[in-house]
C-alpha cells in the first residue's frame, strides 16, 4: 500500500470514528493494566463482565493483594486460564506495591518485567492510560496489516515495527483501536464485509466479498460496549 493510500485509510477511519476506544471496561491505569492482562485469550465482553464487581473492591494493587488469590479467582473464573491469570494479577499487584509505589510505570521496558505482562499488553496499557503513541498488535491488527498490505509480516513484532513507519504521525494515537475495532466488526476473520467498507478500494485483498456473498449467511455482530 503506497504512502498516500494509507494516509487515506486513515483518514477515512478517522472521519468515521473521530475518537475510537477500547471497549475495556476500567477505572484507572492500575485496573486496565489488570484488565488487559485478564483479556489474554478472552474476549473483551467476558472480561467486563467479570470485572465490573472485581474493580468496585479491588480498584488498587493494595485492595487487590488484600482480596487474596482465592477470592480473585472466584470473581474472573469465568474467564479463560483464569488460575495462571490470578496468580499473575497477585504477583504484579506486589511487585507494583513493592517497586513502583503502586503506581503503573509509565515506560515499556518497566510493564514487560511485570508478571503476565508481554509488549502488547505493555503497549495497550501506554497507549490508553497515559496516551502515548503505540501501537499493539493483536490477532485483528495482525489480520488487517497483512490483509490489506498495509503492513504486511509474518510475525506481530514485524507487523508493529512496520506499523510505526507508515502509520502517518497525526494518526498515531488512534491507529491501535481504528485497526482493532475494524479487524472485529468490519474485516472479520472468515468473512470481512467488504461491501460495507469505507477502505475497500485501497485494501489489496484480492478475495474481496460482495453483497450477496456478506448477505448469505449474516454473521452476527456484537454491539461495542459502552
């Protein structure tokens, strides 16, 4: 995709959604970083519902480490790996009371030495508590970037590293939930609505959809959280 092309995506994706956001549930840095951390191989929908009860009593590394691991557990055992998970949450809550005042670090290389917190995680949590611009590469940036050669790679790491030399500066902040919430409604994995949608002439897909191929068989689509 040429350079002017993607300054159109996403100008495009912009004017469709001035100011997109994460449907993560949270109340401060401390529970998104929780959030995120829980949302590994889960969907966003099933961690807020978890949450919403766990964050009015443990909103902080102090209260969470005083909820214990046990009764942690019972409020996300309806999330995915949710022991390892609640293990990871007790361990980070310590190490933030311990070595960062309980306050979330405010820099990459700090996050990724938390328990249960990788680069993406770290990268989600910059971008969406304290605005800086990253960008974290997930199943649906990964799909979009190599589906529309945006920035196509063979690993996250490469599609990130591509993402930050072509995603034009002033869209920087955004580009993380533009791509994310149009890889989950729009270019879906099995079946990307190509008729409905507003970057399709520049996308470099060659199995495009078309109208009666998307009205077939309706794929469900799930309202973003408010």
């Amino acid at each position: 995709m040429k350079k002017a092309d993607i300054a159109e995506f996403f100008d495009r994706l912009a004017t469709a959604l001035p100011e997109p956001k994460g449907e993560l549930e949270y109340v401060n840095a401390y529970t998104l970083l929780v959030a995120v951390v829980l949302s590994a191989q889960a969907t966003d929908v099933g961690v807020n519902k978890a949450t919403r009860q766990l964050f009015q009593v443990a909103d902080t590394p102090e209260k969470m480490l005083a909820l214990g691991e046990a009764r942690l557990k019972d409020h996300i055992k309806t999330i995915g790996l949710f022991n390892s998970k609640a293990k990871n949450v007790i361990a980070l809550s310590r190490q933030l009371l311990n070595e960062h005042d309980s306050q979330v670090p405010q820099n990459r290389e700090a996050l990724v030495k938390l328990p249960g917190v990788g680069r993406k995680t770290a990268n989600v949590v910059l971008n969406m508590a304290f605005g800086q611009d990253t960008i974290a590469v997930d199943t649906h940036i990964f799909r979009v970037s190599n589906r529309t050669g945006m920035a196509p790679g063979k690993t996250v790491d490469a599609v990130e590293q591509k993402l930050e030399k072509v995603v034009p500066s002033n869209r920087r902040q955004h580009a993380h939930h533009w791509l994310i919430l149009h890889g989950r409604y729009v270019c879906k994995a099995r079946k990307p609505d190509c008729p409905a949608c507003p970057v399709s002439d520049l996308c470099a897909y060659k199995a495009k959809t078309t109208v009666a191929m998307t009205a077939a068989k309706p794929a469900k689509r799930r309202k973003p959280a408010a």
